[in-house]
C-alpha cells in the first residue's frame, strides 16, 4: 500500500517521469485506479531494475502505437511487431538475472512465460498456419521474431497484416533455418523457393489485441521483478 502522504504527492515532481502518461498506459491492466497508481510506484521504488523496466515497457509499446498515428499508404503492422520485439528483449536487458544470450531464445521465454495462459489459448487459435500444421506458442514465438527480424535486418514490413473488421490478416516469413541462409529477397525471386523455404500464416486477431497480450505479460514480467 502507498501510504496515503505519499499518494497525494503522486505527480511527475515525485516521479521522474510523466505520471499521467503512465497512469493512462497501466490502468486498463487493473481493476482500479488505484491498483495501477501502487504499480506504478511500485515499479519506480523497488529499485533500478523495476524503474527501468517498466519504463522501457511504456517507451517501447508506446512507440508502437505510434506506428498507426502515420499517413500510411502501406500496411505497417510489421514495423508494430519489431517495437513489440524490442521491447521484450529491452526488458530482459534491463536485468542481468534474466538475461539470454540468443534473442531468440528470450523471445520465447517471455511467450512461454510471461504471457499468461488465457492469452496463450487465444494466440494458438487465433494464428493458423495456411499449411494446416498446428502451432504451439513457441512456433508463435519464432513468427513474430521472424517478422521483426525482416523489418530490422531487411526492411520488409508488408509481410504482416493484422485482421481488420471483417478482413482477415496474414503474415509470411522465411522458415527458421533458411532466415539464416537466404534473404527474403531471395527467396521471392524464385517460386519454389518461396513454396518450400517460406511459411504463411492466417493472422485472425487485431494488432491492439496481440499489443495489450504483450503489455500484460509485460506486466507480469515487471511483477516478478518487484518480488525479487
């Protein structure tokens, strides 16, 4: 509990950081108010560790949601994903206890455990591999991470597509082994390289879904920390 002295006094003079900006942020993920408000300064005085982290979480996703305030002619959902990405990986970062070598490895490690089981439930049958292959969360995991790894090292964003109202999205991505081999570019230049060596994908939720799954693992995430 926050001693109620100190409540009064929650502001940015008592938080080096812009409170309502993260009041706004935190409080759909609880209950009420208040619970977000103790969170908060929770996450700000527990130590450097949870003050960086959740600040990297708010500066992360909340660049994301910027993506979709752009005058876009094209699909930019797969430049979210990459902000998506960073952001668990600048978490991981934040602390060395949790930190993992390979990025692809924290990537599932914050699907499998930070994303709670509901949330992992709707993902599993919200993404549906066009192949028929049924999907678990790590193969869930590595999609994203692929789709992040085409818009940061090549620059491919249009290969992600968010279900919108009745339209229903898609992604593509080059399979796990051949991401290591051959650039997408490549592999588009030849039809049955693009048959064999890429994997397409039925994408049934909205971006602000798949965000607020994130956030909430985030969440949890930043809960952990404050018990450590």
């Amino acid at each position: 509990m926050i001693p109620e002295d100190i409540r009064k006094r929650l502001s940015a003079e008592s938080f080096k950081c812009n409170f309502s900006v993260y009041i706004s942020f935190f409080k759909p993920f609880f209950k009420t108010m208040k619970e977000a408000e103790e969170f908060i300064y929770l996450c700000e005085h527990h130590d450097l560790v949870s003050k960086r982290a959740m600040h990297q979480l708010v500066r992360g996703i909340s660049m994301a949601d910027n993506v979709f305030k752009l005058n876009q002619s094209t699909k930019l959902d797969g430049i979210q994903v990459q902000y998506w990405i960073m952001t668990i990986e600048a978490l991981y970062k934040a602390t060395n206890q949790k930190a993992i070598t390979d990025k692809f490895k924290i990537i599932r490690d914050f699907f499998s455990n930070y994303i709670n089981s509901e949330d992992q439930d709707r993902l599993k049958t919200g993404i549906h591999a066009m192949d028929g292959q049924p999907l678990n969360i790590i193969n869930i995991a590595d999609l994203f991470n692929g789709i992040r790894n085409m818009v940061a090292h090549e620059g491919i964003y249009w290969m992600c597509v968010f279900r919108e109202d009745d339209y229903m999205g898609y992604a593509l991505k080059p399979n796990f082994k051949e991401a290591f081999k051959n650039s997408t570019y490549v592999i588009g230049d030849d039809p049955q390289l693009i048959e064999n060596k890429m994997e397409s994908y039925w994408l049934c939720l909205t971006g602000e879904e798949i965000r607020n799954m994130i956030v909430r693992g985030g969440v949890t995430f930043l809960t952990g920390l404050l018990s450590d």
